[in-house]
C-alpha cells in the first residue's frame, strides 16, 4: 500500500511520468492481491479524470471482492463527471499534446471522450476550431484565438510530423527543400488511416512567394485545392 500511496503524487498531467505512473496504478488494481490495494488504486486512477484508465475500470466491475467493485463504480463516475464539458465542446477539441482531433467511445457506463491517437481525455483542450498546418517559416504564433499553428517540418532534423490539420500553409523560407518537406509530410498524413479528415479536403494556401517546383505542386495537388494568400 504505501508504494501505491507514493505514486499519487506523479498524478500530474504536466509530469513527464503522467502516463508511467497510470500504467503502475493500473497494474496495482489489476494484478495485486490485496483487495484493499486494488480498491485504493481504482480510486487513485478515479481521481484522473482521465478516460484512459476507463478499461481497466471496467475490468475492475467484475473483481470479486464488493469493496473493489464499489470502488470502481464511483471512479467511473468521477471520470463521467469529467467528460462534461468535453462533450459540450466536442466540435472544437484537440489534443494539446498530440495534436489530434478526439473520438467517441460508446460503452455500457456511457459514452466517453478521447484523442483519437493516444486514448487520453486529460489532455484535450477546447476552442480550437481551425488547425494549420505550417511548411515554411512559421511565423506565426502557436495559438490565435480560435486557430492552431503547427510546424509540419523540420528542417533541422527532416522529420514531418503528423496532425489533424484543417488546413496547410506553404510559406517562404530561406534554404529549406520544399521537395523534400511536402513529399514527406504528404506521405506522413497518407499514411494516416484513421484520419477523419481525408487529404482531399484539406485546402493548401500559398503564403507569400515560396519558390515551388513543377513537381511539388503536382504533390500539392492531392490536397484540397491550392489557392494563394496573403
């Protein structure tokens, strides 16, 4: 019990150990055979709010000891109660840390809201109601209001990241390989399967003069049209 009790200090969503520290307490109430332990330990992941220990709350219904099941219950309901303004903020929802759109999950408890990508609810922030996805040099701030700015290439590096971007802004950028960045973060949104989104109806703008070859517009192209801006 007391090393259980020392976790629930790391149940902090800004501690880089957020999610180790769930996946213990979940071990706790799955695998120790101290109903007590398991009872504190459901409990613990109640006190989340988070909707990714939602399973093995589930699970936790059917232990056979009532002091668990009692307790699993009104973690389940802690979690219910923290789903309230996700569900009334659905529309506008991404998650501050993965950059994705949520999803609904329908169980016998009720229905339960969470990033798409990395199953958490504590995570998603509201009044987001447009992503943009930046090549270039981005200028811009991370966040606008209601609009989200995010880097889609690394020059440094040359990775490409993946999000649920409404719309993608090629902008100019001194010694940066256009070829190189639009062809990789094309091919990291394809890939994307559960993509709610498809590359079809994102629109791509044009932001200042960007020297765009032949074969990158033909990349382009794939997406939602191209238009240019300001």
């Amino acid at each position: 019990m007391i090393a259980l009790n020392g976790l629930r200090d790391g149940l902090d969503p800004e501690s880089p150990e957020y999610g180790d520290v769930i996946k213990k307490i979940t071990g706790y109430l799955r695998d120790s055979s101290d109903p007590e332990v398991r009872a504190r330990a459901a409990d613990y992941l109640g006190e989340t709010g988070d909707a990714v220990v939602l399973d093995a709350l589930r699970e936790a219904l059917n232990d056979p000891h009532e002091t668990v099941r009692v307790a699993a219950r009104r973690a389940i309901e802690r979690l219910k109660k923290a789903q309230r303004p996700l569900k009334d903020n659905y529309g506008t929802l991404i998650c501050g840390r993965d950059l994705f759109r949520p999803k609904k999950i329908r169980t016998r408890e009720g229905q339960f809201v969470v990033c798409r990508v990395c199953g958490h609810s504590k995570f998603l922030e509201d009044g987001v109601k447009e992503v943009v996805g930046i090549i270039g040099d981005a200028e811009y701030s991370w966040r606008q209001e209601d609009r989200l700015f995010i880097s889609m290439w690394d020059e440094k590096t040359k990775n490409a990241r993946n999000a649920d971007i409404d719309t993608l802004w090629i902008t100019e950028a001194d010694d940066l390989n256009y070829g190189w960045a639009i062809d990789a973060v094309y091919q990291k949104l394809q890939n994307d399967v559960t993509r709610a989104k498809p590359i079809s109806e994102i629109p791509v703008i044009i932001k200042g003069v960007p020297e765009l070859s032949e074969e990158e517009i033909e990349i382009l192209q794939n997406f939602g049209g191209i238009k240019n801006g300001i």
